[in-house]
C-alpha cells in the first residue's frame, strides 16, 4: 500500500494483509507498532493531487487507490521508454574509435534512442581487471546491445554471440559520436575485420568499404 502526505508519497507497511499505519496490530502473531513511512522521493503537486482525488471520485476508489494506480502506470511507461534504449560500446583511444579491440584506453559506453537517433549519455568505463579480449564478458554483462569496433579476434566474437551481443568490425577509427551517427544515419562505411577474427594480434589494415546495417 502506498499513501501521501503534504504531496510526499509514502509506503505502508502491512503485515498479514493487516494494514499497518501507526497503529497496533497482530504482527506475525505478535501487537506491534509499525511506523514505517519510505519516502519515494517524489513530490506531487496539488493539480495532480486534485486529478487523483477526481479520478478517485470517478472510478469508486480511494485516494490512496489512485495513487497506487498511477504509480504503477508511471513505471511501466518508465520501462517501455527503457526497452527503446540501445546501450552501444565503442573500443576507444583519445575520444575516437580504437581500431585494435584488446588495445584500447577504455570504452565508451553510449545509450541511444533508436527511434529519434538521439546519444542520450556517453560514458567511459574500463573493467576492473584491465583491458583485454577477455573483455567482451564484461561488456556483455553490462547490458550492451550492440558494439562498434574496428579490429576483433575470434575468442571476443564468440563471447559477443553467445551474449546476444550484435558486433560491426570494420568501423573507422572516427571520433566516437561521428561513428554513433553514421551507424544510424546508414551512412557508416566499413571495411574488413582487420583482426581477421582469429586469435592472434591484430594487425592488417581495413578496406573493401560497404555499408553496415542496424539492428
């Protein structure tokens, strides 16, 4: 159960379907006196408490009802926005594009609204046991969706595919929000794997240019 007071939106604790709110009541077979109020952190104003009270009225319900329902309704459009969200990762050096994956200074950790092409945040990580192939579990575990790279050898392609995990070599070593852009905008030319995908070194040099294509 939820409750608000002075437009600050609270829990009730309740006990064995037994409501709980500063009163004594059998708690797990023993009287007890819950005062438990969590703030959520989120202020109402009075217009959108007059709408609860309205809707309230209209739908037969409590205050508190209504305030259960629009709380729910809030997090599930927060989640369909976040299933929107692509979290792509760039192997970087010096805000561009590191054209050897196992080679790089950090990565860069970009999240995307697909649908208006728009770089949301961007962030640069690097795991805790340092840079190398073995990266690719790491990223993956940090819910990348997609990962832009120049080079990569087979053993991170594999981790990649077995993580769900979409992997577009090839990519030119640009500055990091320009390779983002081009991927969206269709216009990013890649070229081959210039790690081979074997495991080994990187080395070789890209060409034979085409165009990539998104998820």
């Amino acid at each position: 159960m939820v409750n608000y007071n002075r437009g600050l939106v609270m829990k009730e604790s309740n006990f064995k379907q037994n409501k709980c709110w500063g009163g004594k009541r059998e708690c797990a077979g023993r009287k007890k006196t819950c005062r438990k109020k969590v703030p959520f952190n989120r202020r109402i104003n009075e217009d959108v408490l007059n709408i609860l009270r309205e809707y309230a009225q209209s739908h037969n319900m409590t205050e508190t009802e209504a305030l259960e329902s629009a709380i729910i309704l809030q997090s599930n459009v927060e989640k369909l926005k976040g299933d929107k969200i692509m979290k792509i990762v760039i192997p970087s050096k010096e805000e561009k594009l590191c054209g050897h994956f196992g080679h790089c200074e950090y990565f860069t950790f970009a999240e995307v609204n697909p649908e208006t092409k728009e770089i949301i945040s961007i962030e640069k990580k690097v795991p805790e046991d340092g840079i190398s192939c073995q990266s690719a579990s790491w990223i993956s575990s940090q819910g990348a969706n997609l990962v832009l790279a120049g080079g990569m050898g087979g053993r991170p392609l594999q981790i990649f595919a077995q993580n769900g995990v979409k992997v577009v070599v090839g990519c030119p070593e640009l500055e990091v929000e320009d390779v983002i852009n081009q991927y969206f905008n269709d216009t990013l030319s890649t070229g081959e794997n210039s790690c081979g995908g074997e495991h080994h070194h990187c080395h070789g040099h890209r060409h034979e240019h085409k165009h990539c294509s998104k998820i």
